[in-house]
C-alpha cells in the first residue's frame, strides 16, 4: 500500500512538473524575440580575407554590429534572440526582377564581377561564388522581407543588412554592388499578403541616389520617395531621378552643420505634404547608409559619426511621433577602420547609433525586462 502511494504521488508530482512548472520555466528563461533579423549570416569574404584589399566594402560589418547589440542586450539583463533570416527564392525575386536577369545571375561570373567591381570573382568557380557572395546576399534580401513583415505588426524592425537600391528588374548596374532589389521585393510583398493599398514612403539617406528602387516603384501613387544624396557621383541616374517624390541632392563634402538641419526640415515637410494630400505612410522604409561617413572612399561626403546618430535618431523620431511603422536597413558604408581603431569604421557607428535609437527613441525596457514597444 505504501508502495502504491509512493508510485502515486511520484507520477502526481511529475505530472504537474511537467504541466505547470517546466512550461512557466521555459517561458521565463525563454529570450525574447525582438523585430532583429539577421547579422553574421549575411557576412561575406572572398578568398579568405584578400577582400580586405581589393575592394572598401566592409563584408563582415553585419556580424559586428550583431554582436554589438546582442552585448547592448547583455549589459541590461537581457537575452534576446533575433529572428533568423530566410533566403530569399527565384520565384520571389521573380515579383521583381526579369526572368534573364536572374539568369545571367546564375550563369555569368562577369556579370556579377562588374556589380561589386571585384574581378577576381570571374576566376572562380561558379559554385563558390554562389557560397561566398549571391546566398548571403539572398539572405540579406530574405532578411528585408521578413523584417517588412515585423515592422507591420510590430511598429518598427531592423534587418541588419539588406538596402541593395541600385538593383534593378532588367540592367546591369555595374559598380553598384546590388545584385538583388529587396526594397521593391519586400513592398510588393506586403501590397500581395497584407494590404494591397498600403502606403510606402522610402527615406534613402544613403550617400548615393537610389536609382533601383526608384526604377521599379516609382510612379506607383501607392510610393513616395525622399532621397538625399551625393549628387556629383554614381550613378547620376536621371531617368530614375523622375521618380523621386522628394529630391534632396547635396554637394560633395556636407558636413552636419549642413546636412542635419537640411535634413529635419526637408523630412520634416515631406511628411506634412503627404499628410495634407492624404497620402501619410503605413510605412517608412529607411535605407539608412552610412557612406555618407567622412573619409568614405565611395561617399564623399562630410557627416560626422555623431551626425550619423543624430540623422538616424531624426527619422526614427518623426515616424514615432507621426505613428508611422518604419523598417531599417543598413545600405552602403565603406570605412572598415583600422585593425587597430575599429572605431573609426561604419560597423562601429551603425552599432552605436542603433544602441541610441533603442534606447532613447524605441524605448526598450528596464534592465532584466524585456518588453517589445511598438510604436502605437
């Protein structure tokens, strides 16, 4: 009889282990998953770090800055994960992009050679170029797409990578080092699962004209395009330059005492004319680049590193007070920094500005709490 009780009471009490204890367990030590996608897996490096001297591109900043937050989180009790990026397929990029562009994609090495100006590439088998370069990439391209997605039912979302606007449906951009166009990707998206009448503006802060994004959407009176940007440099693109709802070209060398008031009072009127046109966003897509860095090789611009924070927390800033969703993507950036003063590279920055929009303008909470604020 004691034994039968013993049994009994054994198997009463895992049964509520198992039905109360573990599951409240594993919800209390389960991370978080904020609206964060992506990081080291969109990292690339050709020939094991030769890449480092054949072009400016920084092909590991997304795994740093990845790093950089998820330290961010630490230091405040918090262990979050972040969403993990789904590549992007043929069919999808079909929604974008010509049946033969696709093609020469997956065929020609030249092609793709004379997109990212890396020339090497043309020597190397087909097979590793697709590993090293086009799946991180597709990756990237998944990332933005997923992350439209969490900023419609989150308020805001990072992709920690992503922002390739010079892809376009049919050319070749040489230089541009876009391959896929995942801005128009993840819009007609949203327009086919969510809302076939939702409202985009892109604010394309990058140094240079977004010239892809603008070929493919622009003219949609579903979009609005606000792009600020080196105007005395590739790609000087003037049939996409039409496209532009708000145009905003600066000279080469601007720097904060310039461009920061330029740019709250440009954005600042762009949002009020669609407002009073009836045409407010749902949505702000911000490619946020941060070539326009002083010292960037390919940016030419003058923006210091608390300007970049200052730029990012402006655009965040109105589309929290206006209760608009908004979508970051990293973009452009070429200063990797020294290997001695990583400080002075774009990864560093895009860190730093991104732990200050969470902090100051997002709102995540108190240390060990972890909460996912939306803007609404």
């Amino acid at each position: 009889m004691k034994k039968n009780m013993l049994h009994i009471l054994c198997i009463a009490s895992l049964v509520f282990y198992i039905s109360f204890v573990s599951p409240l367990s594993e919800m209390l030590e389960t991370p978080a998953r904020l609206p964060i996608i992506g990081g080291s897996m969109y990292d690339s490096t050709f020939l094991w770090g030769l890449d480092n001297f054949i072009h400016p591109f920084d092909s590991m900043k997304y795994g740093r800055v990845e790093r950089c937050l998820k330290k961010y989180f630490s230091q405040r009790g918090i262990e979050p994960q972040f969403h993990i990026p789904v590549e992007v397929t043929y069919e999808q990029l079909a929604l974008v992009h010509d049946p033969a562009y696709i093609e020469l994609i997956n065929t020609d090495k030249t092609a793709i050679s004379r997109i990212v100006e890396i020339y090497l590439l043309r020597f190397l088998p087909r097979f590793l170029i697709d590993i090293i370069l086009l799946k991180p990439m597709r990756r990237a391209t998944g990332g933005t797409v997923q992350a439209a997605r969490l900023a419609v039912r989150h308020g805001w979302a990072f992709n920690l990578g992503g922002g390739y606007h010079h892809a376009k449906e049919r050319e070749l951009e040489e230089g541009g080092y876009c391959i896929y166009a995942d801005i128009p990707l993840a819009v007609k998206t949203l327009w086919r699962e969510e809302d076939s009448q939702l409202k985009v503006m892109i604010v394309d802060l990058d140094a240079h004209q977004g010239n892809g994004h603008e070929a493919i959407l622009g003219g949609d009176p579903r979009i609005s395009i606000f792009d600020m940007y080196n105007c005395r440099t590739y790609p000087m693109d003037e049939a996409a330059k039409r496209c532009i709802t708000f145009d905003v070209p600066i000279e080469p060398g601007t720097s904060d005492d310039i461009y920061i008031p330029l740019l709250k009072r440009k954005l600042k009127a762009a949002l009020d004319t669609l407002e009073v046109q009836g045409r407010k966003p749902d949505l702000i897509i911000y490619n946020a680049g941060t070539d326009i860095l002083a010292g960037d090789p390919e940016g030419e611009l003058g923006v210091s590193a608390e300007g970049i924070i200052q730029r990012d927390a402006i655009v965040f800033a109105e589309a929290k007070e206006r209760k608009i969703r908004i979508l970051y993507l990293f973009s452009g950036g070429y200063t990797k920094g020294s290997w001695f003063n990583r400080k002075s590279g774009s990864a560093y920055v895009i860190g730093k500005s991104l732990k200050n929009v969470l902090t100051n303008i997002i709102g995540i909470g108190a240390p060990g709490v972890v909460d996912v604020p939306t803007f609404f």
